[in-house]
C-alpha cells in the first residue's frame, strides 16, 4: 500500500512538473506577448514613449531573456511560493487568485454535493425499479440533462428569476455584500446564492451519474452472489444495498480525479453567464491579454489538482472496491 502511494506520489510530481513546461511553452506560442499588446494600445493613443516604454517593461519583467531562462525563473519562485507578478493586474498572483480560487471550490463543492445527492438515489432507483413508469420518466429527464448546454440552462434560469420572481439570480453575493467583509450575513447571502450555480453545474454530471449508477448497478444485480443472497432469505434493501451499491458506487469514486480541477476552474461559459468572481473567466482574461505568469499559475494549479484528485479517486477505489487492492 505505502509502496503503491509512493509511486503514485513520484509519478505525480512528474507530471505536475511536465504541465508546468507544456503550459509555459502553450502560452508563448502566439506571437508577441503582453507588452506588444499594450504598447500596441500606447502607439494607438498616440503616445511617442511607447518603444522606450517596452524595452522598460520586458527587462523589468525578464521578458528579453531566452524563454528557457523565463521558464526557470518563474519555476524556481514557484517552489518558494512565488507565482509572479501579473502584468494585466500590477499585483502578485497570488493575490489576483486568492479570493477567486476560494469561491471556485465553493460553488464547485456545491455542485459536486448537488451531483452526487441527486444521482445516487434515482441512479439506485432506476435500477431496482427498472423499466417502470418512473424509470422511464428518470432517463427522459437524465437525457434532457445531458442535451441542455450548461450556458442554456443557466439563461433559461436567469430569465425565469427576473420575469417570474423579479430578481437577479447572477452573481455569488447581493449587492450590499460584494464589496463588504466577511460576515455570517455574507456567508448566509452566499448560501443563498449558490443553489443556482450549483444545479447549473451540476446538472449534465448528475445525468451522466445517474446513467453509468443505473447500468453497473443492473449489471451487478444479475450476478450470482446476489441471486444467491436472495435465495438465502435477505430481505430486499439489504441485498441491494450491501454489496451491488457499493461496488457500482466505483464511478463516483473515478470521477473524483475530474471534480478537483473543476473546483479550481469550472465552467467558464457559465461562471460568464451567470456573473460568477471564479477563477475561470479570469484564466480566459488572462490567455486573452497574454499575462503568462498569472495563466501560467492557474493552468499549473490545474494540473496539481488533477493529479491530486487522481490519487484520492484511486485510494477511495482501493477502500470501496477489494479487488482493486489485492490487485496493487
């Protein structure tokens, strides 16, 4: 076990250390950088300083060094915890990313609860109850879930608020909260504003849920130790629900290894729609405007929550599944 994790461990620090070098080469591949493009913008409102300007600003930032040495620069303040500065902020990244990546896996934890809350219970019963009147009602809804764009949902939901109920349903807080402290009434006004983005989000990854729970559920109700069980006597739910439920619930546990990098930048068309301060628009704003450091950053921190979530999805697999762990 120990042995198994120690690999599991080596092999993601390399893989965290190779998106580091991919996602740093992805970033300079378009031409020019985030100083042509404001200089650009100074040479447009006429101002003559611009070329002085630029040469002040790539030596400032390091930007006429070879990209290798860029590369180890921003690596080497990585590992102090040093992410750079942001040329479209003018502040540390850290800073810029702070407040966003918190609110990232809030609404994102809101809607993986939302996902695994509804999908186990309709996913258990559209097995059990297979080929009724409410499993077929369940998979209608189950492949609307997965047919409405995200985005379209979160519109269809924003106009029914305002014409309906007359309120705004975008955004994370109300009004008097944006800009205020932390609170417990700040805390509640969140709560109440993240049903929407978490059903939003949490839509199409329930459906998909609920439709992998309902065929490896019903392919393990078929097997002869469940038959078996049957024959000896015990009742109904504990048939079910002592082993069939427990070695189908092995996607849910898969599906960590998606969810953690999810927290970090959701989806980035919804958090737009929906006016959501996540971390997602701004990577988008910041591959847009060519700040490499602060996309850099994000797109790493992606990377690290991925092989993080892979590694909890494989321990939480080994517990829930004994086959898995006599195999390793």
């Amino acid at each position: 076990m120990l042995s198994y994790v120690g690999r599991r461990l080596a092999l993601g620090l390399f893989t965290v250390w190779a998106v580091s070098v991919l996602s740093f080469l992805i970033i300079q591949l378009p031409q020019g950088d985030f100083v042509t493009t404001h200089m650009t913008e100074l040479a447009d409102s006429g101002n003559s300083s611009a070329v002085y300007e630029a040469e002040r600003l790539r030596a400032e930032y390091g930007l006429d060094q070879p990209i290798f040495v860029q590369y180890f620069d921003w690596i080497g303040g990585v590992v102090r915890g040093e992410f750079g500065m942001s040329f479209d902020w003018n502040r540390p990244v850290a800073d810029v990313i702070g407040d966003r990546l918190v609110l990232s896996m809030v609404v994102s934890v809101a809607a993986i609860i939302f996902t695994w809350a509804v999908a186990l219970p309709i996913g258990v019963y559209s097995a059990v109850r297979r080929y009724s009147i409410g499993d077929y009602t369940l998979t209608f809804l189950g492949f609307l879930g997965l047919a409405v764009p995200n985005f379209l949902l979160a519109l269809v939901l924003m106009y029914i608020g305002f014409a309906v109920f007359g309120t705004d349903v975008g955004g994370l807080f109300s009004a008097p909260y944006e800009n205020a402290g932390w609170s417990f009434a700040k805390a509640w006004d969140l709560l109440k504003h993240l049903v929407i983005p978490a059903i939003v989000l949490g839509t199409a990854g329930a459906a998909q849920l609920i439709r992998i729970m309902r065929a490896n559920l019903l392919d393990e109700l078929r097997k002869p130790y469940v038959i078996t069980a049957r024959a000896k006597g015990l009742p109904e739910r504990r048939v079910v629900t002592k082993y069939p439920v427990r070695v189908a619930l092995n996607p849910f546990a898969s599906s960590i290894g998606f969810l953690f990098p999810q927290m970090v930048s959701g989806s980035i068309v919804v958090s737009i729609v929906l006016s959501l301060p996540t971390v997602g628009p701004l990577l988008l704003r910041a591959l847009q405007a060519q700040d490499m450091f602060l996309a850099g950053a994000i797109v790493l921190l992606l990377g690290v929550m991925t092989v993080i979530g892979t590694l909890v999805s494989d321990l939480v697999l080994m517990w829930l599944d004994p086959r898995i762990r006599h195999a390793t």
